[in-house]
C-alpha cells in the first residue's frame, strides 16, 4: 500500500489546474500542469492548455491570462485524461487547497472516461495550518512569500504546481526532521492533525 512507503521512496504528484469557474460540475479546466516529486527531487512534469469547449469569462482571463483564443487549438480534454491518469498512476495527488484541484480532475476523468481515481490526497493547505498557525493566510502567495519562494507565473498551472511542490519539499523535510513523520500514511494523518506543528519559520529561511 502506498500508506506504507517510507516518505523517501513515495512518488507526490503535486497538480494545479485552471478553469473556467469554481465548479467542477459546470466549469471545465483550461490548464493542467502536474510535477513528481520523489525524494526531495522534482523528477518529471507534464502540462497542457485544455480546451474547454465553453467560453473562458472575461473575469478568469483577467485572473489567468488565459483567453479563448489560446485553447481554441488545444486537446479536448477527453484526449487529454488518459495521461492524467498515467502521471498520477501509483502517486499521492498533492495539490494547495487539494479539494479544488480533485474535484476538477476527477469530475473531468469520470464525465469523459468513465474512470475513478483512488490517489491518496494530500493538502499543503492544510499542512501550512498545521505548520504556520500564525500566518493569516495560508493561501499560495502568503506561503511561498513567508518561506521565499518565488512563484515563476502567479495564476497559471505550470507556475503555481511548480511552487507547491518547492513548498512540499520543505514541508516534508521539516516534517521528517522535527517530527519524526517516516511513512506516506503517518503524514496523510498529520495534515488533519488537531494540534499544530512547531514554527518553520527558522528551518524554512535556513534551507
């Protein structure tokens, strides 16, 4: 079971997407950017634009930069599902506010393929509550911001999964060291923990 790898030897895969709304069931993703991290190390990505097949709203182009145009010439996202679903084979799906990102990636796979993923998930939303109870916002650009990370392209998906996953790196070697965290399993249930984690605050501007 992937519960009981060693932290070191699991395979993350850190997902961002971006789409045309809040909603899985009547919004679409227009990005998808995904990054494997094993052992400290970013050891493969994949990224595309989707085309949504539905008008992207001007107020998400604002956002994202991302207009109709640039997707009027990329996949459905029929086409692009069964490599979604290869990348995240034998993976825990990581994502920052992971609900977001799942609920997206899997109303998708199943409206167009008809296929069911069982990652294990993994918040780092929920491992900065846990981590930085201080910080007011435990949102992305707090995050990286508090640990100096340098997000390439704010509010695209290839910029956004590559900073999760620097965020990820550190989380999971503060975690091991300070807390003594040693299987995939030990650390799901740390992230619903109830009691929060000493400060990074140190450990994170010394890495």
């Amino acid at each position: 079971m992937i519960q009981d790898q060693r932290i070191q030897e699991a395979t993350f895969v850190v997902v961002d997407v971006e789409t045309t709304g809040m909603s899985p069931t009547s919004g679409r993703i227009t990005e998808i950017a995904m990054m494997k991290v094993r052992d400290g190390t970013l050891v493969d990505e994949f990224s595309t634009l989707i085309n949504p097949l539905q008008t992207i709203p001007a107020s998400i182009t604002r956002i994202t930069g991302i207009d109709n145009l640039m997707v009027q010439d990329a996949p459905p996202a029929r086409e692009v599902v069964p490599f979604i679903a290869e990348f995240l084979e034998g993976g825990i799906f990581v994502a920052h506010n992971a609900e977001f990102d799942w609920g997206f990636v899997t109303h998708t796979m199943r409206r167009e393929r008809a296929m069911e993923l069982t990652n294990p998930r993994l918040c780092t939303v929920k491992l900065s509550c846990r981590i930085f109870p201080q910080l007011p916002s435990k949102s992305l650009g707090p995050v990286t911001d508090f640990l100096q990370i340098k997000i390439p392209e704010r509010h695209r998906a290839s910029g956004d999964a590559y900073a999760t996953a620097l965020v990820l790196v550190k989380y999971l070697s503060f975690l091991q060291k300070q807390h003594g965290l040693q299987t995939v399993g030990e650390l799901l249930n740390f992230q619903y923990a109830r009691r929060s984690a000493s400060s990074l605050s140190t450990h994170a501007r010394r890495s």
